[in-house]
C-alpha cells in the first residue's frame, strides 16, 4: 500500500468519527433543549431550531414507494453483476471484470431512467 493511500484512507477514517461525534453532540443537545421550548415565546430561529431537532430525533420511515425503487435498483445491479459475469465466460477478462463492468452498466442505466424520470416528475407536477 502506499504512503498516499494510508494516508487518505487515516485521514478519512478521522473525518468520518468527527463526524458521527458531531451528530452524536448534536443529538444531545437537542435532547437537552427541547423540554425548555416554550412555542408562545419562542422566536423564528428557535421554531427552526425546534423543528431540526424533532427531524433529528425523530426521522420519518422511508416511504414505501422509495423503499420498492430502492430494492429495484439493487437487485438490478446484481442482475447486471449476473449478465455481465455471463457475458465475459468465453473473453479473456474473467468473471471479476466481468461482474464489475455489468454492475456498471446497471448502474448508468439505472442513473439515466432516474434522470428521465426526475425530468418527467418536474415537467408535469
């Protein structure tokens, strides 16, 4: 392995701690500050503030139509991963190769219906 690569890969690590810290303060303090808030008193940024910190605490479930997208596109993927490992069984590439370039494939395919898709969404609502 490389120096920049354990590098990169120290730095990363470090970043993603800090972060889950600071979402992890931030939990906290929400939970410190929401039992003191007094709507009738309070100004715009502390409703904002309020408002966050209900999201934070308490997410909203996934929807079950993006679960249903969701679980079509990874099984497209594995599917794309399955053709593609078929599809290089007489080339010189391998089943590795194989697998990673249909996974590709899915993917862009799947990045172009959901462009489509997006673009249909905002033209007609």
């Amino acid at each position: 392995m490389s120096t920049s690569i354990a590098i990169a890969s120290a730095a990363n690590t470090q970043a993603l701690i800090a972060q889950q810290q600071a979402a992890e303060a931030a939990r906290i303090a929400c939970q410190a500050t929401m039992p003191g808030y007094a709507h009738q008193t309070a100004t715009v940024e502390q409703m904002h503030a309020y408002a966050q910190c209900v999201g934070r605490l308490y997410p909203e479930p996934m929807a079950t139509g993006e679960t249903v997208v969701l679980k079509v596109a990874i099984v497209l993927i594995f599917v794309g991963m399955g053709a593609g490992v078929w599809g290089s069984r007489n080339t010189g590439d391998g089943p590795i190769y194989g697998a990673f370039m249909g996974a590709v494939l899915a993917l862009i395919v799947e990045s172009v219906l959901f462009l489509i898709g997006a673009a249909l969404y905002f033209l007609f609502t």
